[in-house]
C-alpha cells in the first residue's frame, strides 16, 4: 500500500467493527437536492448541534456558490461574465483542469452542453439527432479556461459554452463541510453527499466502512475501511433514460459525444474528496485499461472499476482481481 495511503485499510465484506468510543450521531440535509448525511462521533448533544449546525451553514454557503441559477452565485457569474476575479473558484477550476489533462480530457467541464443536448435534465428527454451531436463535438474540444494566477482570475474562451461543476462541487462540499467539523474538534467524521464521502478520523481507528455494490447487479463487491482521505463513486446510475428501447447513460464522451457504457462504476479513494470526485468522472470516461494504469500511477490514489458483466479490477497497491 502505496505510504499507507489515507489509513486506507481494504477487508473483505463480513469483518464487521464495534465502536469503542464517542457514539456516531447521523445529521442530514441536502445540497443542490442531493442528500448530505454527516456522521458524527460526539459526547453530548450540544456538541453535535454545535458541529452539525456549523458544517450545514457551510454547505448552505457553498450552494449559494454554485448554484447556477443564483445571479449571486459564483459560477453564474462567471458563465455569464465570462471572467471573474474568485480566490475560492479559481484554485477549484484549476485542479479541474489538472485532472482533465491526467485523464486525457475525460474530465472536462463544458459536458453541460452535450448533457443538455441529450436533455438529461428534462421530463420526456430524447437524444439529439446524430448530426447534431458531430457538430458540437469540435466546439467542445476547442473550449477552454484562461488562468490568471496573479489575480485570481479565470476567464472562459468561447461565448458558446458554460462551465459545469457537476463533477467536482458534491466533492468540495463534503470536504468543506468535514473542515468546518474539524475547526470545532469534531475530529471523528464523516460527510457523504450523495456518492461522495470526506473521511475523518473514525471512531474506533478501524476505519469509516464503505461497501461498494455493482449498481446494476447489485452484488457486493468488497468493503473498504478508510479515514482521513476522500472516496467518491462515478456510476451509471447518476443518470440515465431509455428511448426507442436504447439506454442513455449521463456520462458522455467528449471525443465522439455518445454515452459511455464501458463501465457500471468507478471508485477512486484519494487524499481529498474533490480530488477522488475529478478523477472517478474522468476515469470512468478514459479506456478501462488507460483509467487503471492512471490510478497506479497517481501517488496516494487507489481505485476500483467495475463493468457491465459484474467484473472487477483494482489498483496494484489494493490487488487486481476479476470476479466470476
């Protein structure tokens, strides 16, 4: 295990952990509609409304930022302005773009044209018609972000596109929200929004336990125990829809614009949850073999991909196996 990366401690499912000390407490809320559960490992009940009302109003902030209807919101601001000045946007968007080029542009933060163009956010969504999806396709490649690091500055290139920050932004906030946790002495905890988790330290230093299931079978497939580092999952159930008896998937690639089933999921464990979040949505769109041999490159990273038929593959420092 590569420095013994993030406490990361990989078991296979039935070890079971007791807790030993302060008793976990679960809070929830929500974050841009996506369910937030803090997990909180306090002594007294004004510690843990202390601690969970501090990580909510910092999750309430952050959807403030990214809320892409909010006219005061940071990243309206700059798809609508095209340039914006922003000490907290301008390092997320440049790590961004850091795992786009790891992944070979499999992350890439301008897919919200081609998302909306399948119309993943509509009630009777339909594909475009094939033509259309080739017309954007150079556009998308050609956008781009202009980093102006002495003032903080990011300025989008084109007119045609906005950024989304779908990818990343359920990361940062679990990250922010664990943050703000730890600024009050709640060292034990843990954030999820939705597939997303920023570990702290457990309660018993066993490790947070984590199971990961195929999403379409169902099956299990191994539980990992893990703290002080970040784990998020990129899955074909973050969005989907059939038509004519096709199944699109809301992953898609910006090479050729048509939906990605080469994979049911992708888990990346990293020293940070919007770290993991990055590199499980640009895995997931890079060849299988291409995303594994990225993971056993990237110090302090680990990784798990499964595929449509149930099989497995894991990082070196984990082991690498195929299920039947």
């Amino acid at each position: 295990m590569a420095g013994g990366l993030c406490g990361l401690l990989l078991l296979i499912i039935g070890l079971g952990c007791k807790p030993r000390y302060a008793p976990v407490s679960t809070v929830e809320t929500h974050f841009l509609n996506t369910p937030v559960v803090l997990h909180l490992a306090v002594e007294s009940r004004e510690e843990l409304r202390m601690a969970a009302s501090l990580a909510i109003t910092e999750v309430r902030r952050l959807e403030e930022v990214f809320n892409p209807l909010n006219t005061e919101g940071s990243l309206y601001r700059l798809n609508e302005e095209r340039v914006l000045t922003d000490p907290e946007l301008y390092p997320i968007l440049e790590r961004a773009r850091e795992v786009s080029q790891l992944t070979g542009g499999g992350l890439n933060l301008f897919m919200g044209y081609l998302e909306r163009a399948y119309g993943f956010d509509k009630l009777f969504p339909q594909p475009p018609d094939p033509d259309a999806i080739w017309e954007m396709i150079l556009p998308l490649q050609r956008a781009d972000i202009q980093f102006n690091p002495e003032h903080q500055q990011v300025r989008i290139t084109t007119d045609a596109f906005r950024i989304s920050l779908t990818a990343v932004q359920e990361g940062y906030a679990a990250d922010q929200a664990l943050a703000h946790l730890s600024m009050v002495g709640v060292q034990n905890a843990m954030v999820e929004v939705g597939w997303h988790r920023a570990c702290g330290g457990s309660p018993d230093g066993l490790g947070w336990p984590i199971e990961i299931s195929h999403p379409v079978i169902g099956d299990s497939v191994v539980q990992l125990f893990v703290e002080y580092c970040g784990v998020a999952t990129a899955s074909v159930m973050d969005g989907s829809y059939t038509f004519r008896d096709q199944v699109y998937f809301n992953h898609l690639d910006p090479a050729t614009g048509q939906p990605i089933d080469r994979l049911s999921s992708v888990t990346v464990v990293a020293p940070s949850c919007e770290l993991a979040s990055a590199l499980a949505q640009g895995i997931f769109v890079m060849e299988p073999e291409e995303g594994l041999r990225l993971l056993n490159d990237l110090p302090e990273v680990e990784g798990l991909l499964l595929d449509p038929e149930g099989r497995v593959a894991m990082s070196d420092s984990l082991f690498l196996w195929m299920a039947d």
